[in-house]
C-alpha cells in the first residue's frame, strides 16, 4: 500500500521514547546452516527429546525464491525480498515439491491425496509442533525473548508498526537460534488440520496486519487448503520450509534449472465497444474509482459518461463508494496509515470525515446507519449515537461486501465461512441466517429497490441476476472478459458494471440495459483504470 503519513511515524518515535530502555540484544545461537539451491538459508535445529533433528527455513520463503521454483509470484504487494503472500497451502505443498525435485530430492507430498511422507528427504511444511520448537528456540514465555509484551516491536511486524504493508525479511531481530520473522509479517502455513474435522489447516505467527496484542507464539488461526478471494483483496498467507537432516547429493550444491516457463497462451478478447456507443435515455450519477490521477481517488459522472470530476485528492487509496439514499452524501473506504477508514462526503467532495474504523460501508435504506467490514466481520453502526454492533456470527471467516435489503430487515453479505465463497442474509435482528441458493461461487450482492431480485458476481468473473429466494439464476455479462460490480440503473432498465480483459486491468466503467444482446454495451470510462461504480438518480 501506500506510505503512511508523517504523523504515524512521529507517534511511533513518541510512544517508544515513553518506554524504558530496551535490554541489549542477545547473539543467536551459530546453528549449522545450508543454502538450498532453490534459494534461501536453512538451519539444523537442536535435537530435543521429542523433536528429532531438522533444517528449517532461516526466513519464511520470499517472493524471488518462490518464483525462482514457480515461475510466479502470487503477492499483491510485491517486493522480491519480502515473504511471498496470497499463498494457498496446497500452493506452498506444490512448492515443497517443486524444489524438491528440482533438487533431487524425493518429494514429500502426494499431490492427489496430499498425504505427507516425513521420511522423504525433500522439503515439506512444518508441524504444529515444530514451528513452535523453531519459534521458541528454548524459550518458555508468551514470545520467543520472554514474556515482555513492550519488546515484541523489536521481533516482529504487527499492526502497530507495519504501516500497513509487507515488509521484507529479516528486519527484525531473531530469536535464539537465528531465525528472523517466526512472529509477525506474514502468518505461515503448517502441515496440520486446525481441528478433528480435517477441513481447515493451522497458521502460525501472526502477520503485518495483525493486532499486537494477540501476538504471541501459541496463537493458532485456521484456513482452507484452497480458498477464492475475489470479493476481499489482499492475503497475508505464508510458509517456510522444513526437511530432515540429509542435504542433497550429500550437502554439494545442485544447480536449479530455471522453471520452465510455458509459451504464451493466445488469450481470448472480447470484441472492443463500438466507437462512440451510448445507450439514450441514462439518466442519473454515477460515483466509482479511478486511478487516472496517480492514485485511487474517488471520481463522479453523469450516467452518459460526461461530466467526470474527482472528488478526493489526498492521494492515498480509496474505495468502495456508495450513495447515501437521498444521493447527497457518499459513504467510502479511505486507506489511512497502510489500514481502511469508512469515510462520508458530500455528492460534491466538500465535508470529508471519518465514521469509524472499517471498510466497504452500505447504507441503511433510511440513511440513519450503515453496515461495514471490520476484522473480516460484519458490523453495524448508528450514525447518530454511534454505537455499533457485530451482525455476523463470530465463526463466520472473511466476511464482506455487505448490502443492506430495502426493507431494512436484512443484509446480504458475502462469508467463506463454508469454503466457498457464498452470499448469506442475515436478519439486522440477528435472530435469522440463510445463504443465497447461488449456482456458482459468488459475492458482491446488490439489491433491486423492491428487495426481489439482487445482482452480484461469480468467481468465474461474470454478472448475474437472480431472485431473493434464489429462483431464475440469469447471467447478464458475458466474454472472455472479467466482469464484476453490478449495480441497477434508477429505473432498473439497466446496469453499470466494470469489466476488464484479466483481474489486474485495466478496468472500466460500462452500461448494459437488460434487455439488449450479450455484447450490446456502452464503455463510459477509457482513461485510467475505473471500477467499484454506483449509481444514483439525482443530478447536478
């Protein structure tokens, strides 16, 4: 993301100025170590009674040395020297394997059964057990240098100091045996199931965008082996190798061939919009996001296309604009210090603020409350009082992109909570739960005025329309491109949508009427890269 401002750096240089002196740090211990030719360092941890002997990555694995083996870095912020990120685990196991053999080890995983062979001599992803040996490294407090909650900025990258973003590698101070990150930056996939239901592995450590306080070596967290996030942004899922005592072709280094790199595939294009389309009639305005500017700055248009003035100019990221009921105001999500704020406008950018800590707010159809995201939960908020209150079960697992029902009774959110991703309404009562009967994956849900009908978006990247009680599933975009945030047009004879020919753009803003022929659309937006669109009757 984005630097942080000047004022949460000095807050950090005043906060640590108020704490005693730190205690010197401690040299780690020499531990044997090797350099595998896939990249890297690894170290021989200690034997200990019920840990045999083991090498474990000096550094969770960086985003050079995995696309050294993959041929891709799946990071959203990318940087070769920080931890790769957005891992799934059976990415990091197809990474194990990977450089195993490219090694000439013997791999440790089946990749259909995904059972785990310990006695192969290839890499493979710790236990529960051994991450905690490794972390600890002899210590037995609430962190790997004791019990001391005020030094864990000197070992690890938390909320509190990340600045919001991935930092590279070995920053911070190591433990005892010379290995840096085991807390904090990214959290690190193991080899275990979390619980006796064997659906969801166990992460350990803690990430850049962790809360501090929860912090310490025992914290757990649980995810999916594969998982789709394409209604929540960025991951912070990591790994670092392990493997037995044995190094390759006894410890002689073996050249890595680089990885093969498939020849380019033919992608399929969607016929670009007639020169000039535009569809008569539009009526309205509509908000959206554009990065014309330099950075993501929020922007308004006339529904035709003309008329297309940027409403914010701090240039730090914003999304997820929405237009209050009456359209005077617009609710939307600033980037503040590397983390999302709700904030609100006027239509016309004047009287800018912050609500609360969060992102992807919606509106209550009567403008007095909102529902928003926080910590991957659905919240609800009061605008007068400003009290607020969870809506989702604490269960439930990234939540997002709420919408609120317009008869006030309901929110449509999107949760994985069940793997894949699913929309669900959830009664504002709390007292009622069901999920959407969607035939495909799908999120960003969007309302009709009457509350019969809702659009929203597959992970395959295409727009559907579909009834509330999940009845007459109708696809309404179409293409080789991706296609994704449907919203209804005033008088609901059309929608707006962004469409772009791959999911990192450019994106631009386009209007279908309904009853038209597949690639009968109008392209309103052609500089920058332009999405999240919302529209509303009211004009300038």
């Amino acid at each position: 993301m984005k630097n942080a401002p000047l004022i949460v750096a000095l807050c950090l240089i005043v906060a640590a100025c108020d704490k005693a002196p730190a205690p010197p740090s401690v040299a780690p211990k020499a531990l044997p170590s090797f350099k595998p030719a896939s990249g890297g360092t690894m170290r021989l941890l200690p034997e200990a009674a019920s840990m045999p002997q083991l090498y474990i990555d000096e550094t969770p694995v960086t985003q050079e040395v995995y696309q050294k083996v993959m041929g891709v870095n799946p990071s959203k912020q990318k940087n070769p020297q920080s931890p790769v990120s957005g891992v799934q685990w059976v990415d990091a196991v197809r990474y194990c394997n990977k450089a195993s053999e490219l090694e000439g080890m013997r791999p440790c995983y089946d990749l259909k059964t995904w059972a785990c062979d310990v006695t192969a001599d290839g890499y493979r992803l710790p236990t529960e057990a051994e991450w905690e040996y490794a972390c600890r490294a002899g210590s037995t407090g609430r962190f790997p240098f004791g019990s001391d909650a005020s030094q864990l900025g000197r070992h690890a990258w938390t909320k509190s100091n990340s600045e919001g973003k991935i930092r590279p590698v070995g920053q911070k101070e190591p433990n005892a045996w010379g290995l840096y990150d085991m807390l904090g930056n990214v959290w690190q996939w193991t080899n275990d199931w979390f619980d006796q239901e064997q659906k969801q592995r166990t992460l350990r450590g803690g990430a850049w965008d962790t809360d501090p306080a929860k912090v310490e070596v025992s914290m757990r967290k649980k995810e999916f082996p594969v998982y789709t996030d394409a209604c929540f942004g960025a991951d912070s899922n990591g790994f670092r190798r392990v493997k037995n005592p044995a190094l390759p072709q006894a410890g002689a280094p073996i050249a890595v061939t680089p990885a093969p790199v498939d020849p380019p595939v033919e992608v399929k294009k969607d016929p670009p919009p007639a020169a000039g389309k535009a569809i008569p009639g539009l009526k309205g305005t509509i908000v959206f996001v554009s990065d014309r500017s330099g950075a993501l700055e929020i922007w308004r248009m006339h529904a035709g296309g003309r008329d297309q003035k940027q409403l914010t100019t701090d240039k730090t990221p914003h999304a997820d604009p929405k237009f209050s009921p009456d359209g005077k105001s617009i609710l939307y999500t600033a980037v503040k210090g590397g983390f999302p704020e709700v904030w609100r406008m006027n239509r016309d950018g004047s009287d800018q603020k912050k609500v609360t800590t969060g992102l992807q707010g919606s509106w209550s159809p009567d403008g007095k409350s909102i529902v928003f995201i926080r910590d991957n939960q659905c919240f609800v908020r009061d605008l007068g009082s400003g009290a607020e209150k969870r809506l989702t079960p604490e269960k439930w697992e990234r939540c997002g992109v709420p919408a609120w029902s317009p008869d006030g009774k309901a929110v449509a959110v999107a949760s994985r909570h069940l793997e894949s991703i699913g929309i669900f309404l959830v009664g504002v009562d709390g007292k009622s739960e069901a999920q959407l009967k969607t035939q495909e994956a799908s999120c960003t849900p969007a309302w009709s005025r009457d509350g019969k009908r809702l659009l929203c978006q597959s992970v395959k990247g295409h727009c559907y329309q579909l009834e509330a009680d999940g009845k007459n599933w109708e696809q309404i975009t179409f293409g080789a491109d991706v296609q994704h945030d449907a919203r209804y047009s005033p008088d609901e004879s059309a929608f707006v949508y962004c469409r772009a020919p791959s999911p990192e753009g450019p994106w631009q803003i386009c209007v279908k009427k309904f009853d038209s022929d597949d690639f009968d659309f109008a392209q309103i937006t052609s500089e920058g890269s332009n999405s999240l669109p919302d529209w509303h009757v009211l004009e300038d």
